[in-house]
C-alpha cells in the first residue's frame, strides 16, 4: 500500500520557474513576430526604424541602407507589417514606417523572461 506525501519542492529536479507561460493566442503573435525578424533584411529594417530620430521612415529612405530593390523592400516590410511590428501611413505617393513599441517590449519581455530561467 502507498501512501501520497507532499511533493516538496527539494524533490524536484528542477525549481519552479515562477513565471507565467504564454496564453495560445500570445504564443501565436509572437512567434509569427519572431519568425519575421529570422531574416537578416527584416531585422535591419526594423532596427533602421526603430533607430529613427523622428520615429518614423519613409520607405524610399530604406532600399539603399540594405542594399535591395525598392520592390524587395516593399515585400519585407509588408511581412514586419502583418507580423505587428510597424505601423505604416500613406503620406502623398510614399508610405512612411513606424515601429510598434509595445511589439518590441512584449518581444523583450519573452527573450527576457527566456533569460531569467536560464539563470
């Protein structure tokens, strides 16, 4: 006959995390988030627009820092778009970026929250 003790925390391999897992609708955001910034152009834009002195670029001022096509650019940003990372606004025939703070902090927030478990 067994009988059931207390699971103390000594008895586990590991401590607990004390951190609260992501929800299934945040996890989703935030990886299609994180999968859009796994190409080396998509992160050099956003640091690019992230990095503006007036917090926002117009898409013509990004094809030469890159190195790619107006056309090429256009698609990368169409993805940091859709992944909630920049907002966009037409101004006359250009269409100026700006990122979205509360993506990159919540982005921050997981590495971070990654980095703390690890320690």
């Amino acid at each position: 006959m067994t009988t059931s003790l207390p699971l103390l925390v000594d008895d586990l391999c590991c401590a607990p995390l004390g951190l609260d897992p992501l929800d299934a609708a945040s996890s989703a955001q935030l990886a299609q988030a994180f999968k859009a910034l796994s190409d080396p152009v998509r992160l050099r834009l956003l640091s690019i627009i992230a990095a503006a002195p007036s917090g926002e670029v117009c898409a013509c001022d990004l094809t030469a820092p890159v190195g790619k096509s107006q056309p090429t650019v256009s698609h990368h940003l169409k993805v940091l778009r859709e992944a909630g990372l920049v907002t966009s606004r037409k101004h006359g025939t250009w269409v100026h970026y700006r990122a979205v703070p509360e993506q990159l902090a919540a982005l921050r927030q997981v590495l971070a929250m990654e980095m703390r478990a690890g320690t």
